[in-house]
C-alpha cells in the first residue's frame, strides 16, 4: 500500500480532520482538498489536482512551458524593468520590493511577452505571474504588453495574453493607472488591423486588468473556478449592502452572465486556443 493510502486509511479510521502538508518531502497537499499527492504526480497533472480538480496557480514560465512548442518561444523586451519616480514607501521602499520579487521569481517583472508557436501557429503570447507584487499592473508590464501588441500588428501575428493579477500596482499610482488605458488602446488598433485576441482569465483575474485589456478579447477564456472580478467581495458587499452569491467571481458565475465565452480546463487549454487559431486563420 502507497504512503498516500495509508495515511488516508487512518485518516478515515480515526476520524480526524483534513491532513495539512507538513514536512513530508515529495509530497504535496492540495490547498482545497488538502489531500497529500506525490509532487511528481501533481506536476505531470500541470499543477491540477486529480482528486478535486483544484486548478493551482503557475507561474509565467510555467504557462508558457505548458502552452508552446518546445524551442519555439522567443522571449522579448526583457531588459525592461521598473522605475520609483515617486519614491515610494509603506512598510518598505517599492524598490526594495522590486528586487526581492525579482529574487523570488527569477524574472524582471510580472509578465513575461515574446513569440511562440502553439501547435505550429506563430502568435504573440504574454503571460503573467501573481508571484511577482500579486502580478499587479505597473509600468513595466504595461509597456511590455504595448510593445508586444504592436509587433503583432506589424507582423500580422494572433495575440494571445494569460491574466493572472490583483490589479493595479498602488506603489506606481497614476502611472501604473495609466497602464489600463495605455493597454486598451493598443488592443483597439489591434483590433481595428483585424487581427485576433485570445484573453485567457487565470486565478485570480482582478481589479484593473480585468476592467481593461483581459475583458477585451474577441474571445475570452478562463480556467475552472478562477477567481475574476474588480473589487473584492466586502467592498461589494459593503457599496450595495448586500451580500453577494456564494460563486460571486468565480468563472462559472461570469460565464452563466455572459462575461467569458468558455471554461477550459488546463490540461486542454493548447488544444483549445490550436483550434480557435485555426478557425480565425480559416483552416
């Protein structure tokens, strides 16, 4: 009998509670089932459990490693890093938080952009990673994504862009404000070349990206229970007095309102955006 069985057999003869991921190297413990998996078998699912389901967040390289072919992608803009024109502080210096997350993450800032095939299609492809700041909107990424979008339209090429953030980066103000419209407008001339956008929502999706450039898809994808949305659920709550429905923001709730066009699961999310691409392309 495997580890896992045993653990899981005493589990149900002693009735106790949910076990907790504590220092068993190898393993690992889904954060909603809280069942212990063997990490290999949790990385060969691409970070989905396969007792509940529960899709946990990749990070950037992660994505993209899942989703292009491999030795295609061509990473671009790289050298581009941020700036503290405001000299910021809270409970430490913004630039001190720029280089711990770079640090942490092993990457400049919170999206990665280049070039990639997908199945054998060439796109732009930009993914972003809640590693770094909460994968919030600051200047860096606005200007990266701006970049991307316009060598697409130069090149004739699909754009596809993988939303996973908290929002706005409060430490950049206005400047990462100026982020959302910056974006957008890019996307517009995208759009007006007639070329096509492929938003992909991850968990989470929020706050200003999810009021700009990942709402404007001209199709718009999500993977299962991602938590999509502006404001949290209190200030919600609190602004309407109200008390919103248990699957407020999740993916199923925006696709049961109209605001995604599909949930697609991560291990079929290639196969998915191949096929859209090939469509637009005519084939």
């Amino acid at each position: 009998m495997r580890l896992i069985d045993l653990i899981q057999a005493k589990r149900e003869a002693n009735k106790i509670g949910p076990i907790r991921n504590e220092g068993f190297d190898g393993w690992f413990a889904c954060p909603k089932c809280q069942q212990f998996l063997e990490k290999k078998v949790f990385l060969s699912h691409h970070k989905v459990c396969p007792l509940c389901d529960h899709h946990v967040r990749m990070g950037a390289l992660e994505r993209i490693e899942l989703l292009a072919d491999p030795g295609s992608f061509n990473e671009k803009y790289s050298s581009i890093v941020a700036k503290d024109p405001l000299e910021f502080n809270d409970t430490k210096a913004y630039k001190d938080r720029v280089k711990e997350a770079q640090k942490d993450t092993g990457l400049k800032d919170a999206v990665v952009t280049g070039t990639a095939k997908i199945s054998g299609v060439l796109v732009a492809l930009a993914a972003m990673d809640f590693q770094f700041i909460g994968g919030s909107l600051g200047s860096v990424v606005g200007e990266k994504l701006t970049r991307l979008i316009e060598e697409a339209i130069l090149d004739r090429l699909p754009l596809v862009i993988f939303s996973q953030s908290g929002g706005a980066r409060m430490q950049e103000s206005i400047f990462s404000l100026m982020q959302m419209a910056k974006v957008s407008q890019a996307i517009k001339r995208f759009h007006e070349a007639g070329l096509f956008f492929i938003s992909v929502l991850t968990d989470p999706t929020m706050g200003g990206v999810t009021a700009s450039y990942a709402s404007l898809g001209d199709v718009i994808l999500a993977e299962p229970k991602a938590l999509i949305g502006f404001a949290g659920r209190r200030v919600i709550e609190q602004t309407i007095k109200q008390k919103l429905p248990d699957d407020a923001q999740t993916a199923e709730f925006q696709l049961k309102h109209g605001m995604i066009d599909r949930i697609v699961a991560r291990k079929e999310m290639k196969r998915e955006i191949h096929t859209l691409l090939k469509h637009f392309e005519g084939a």
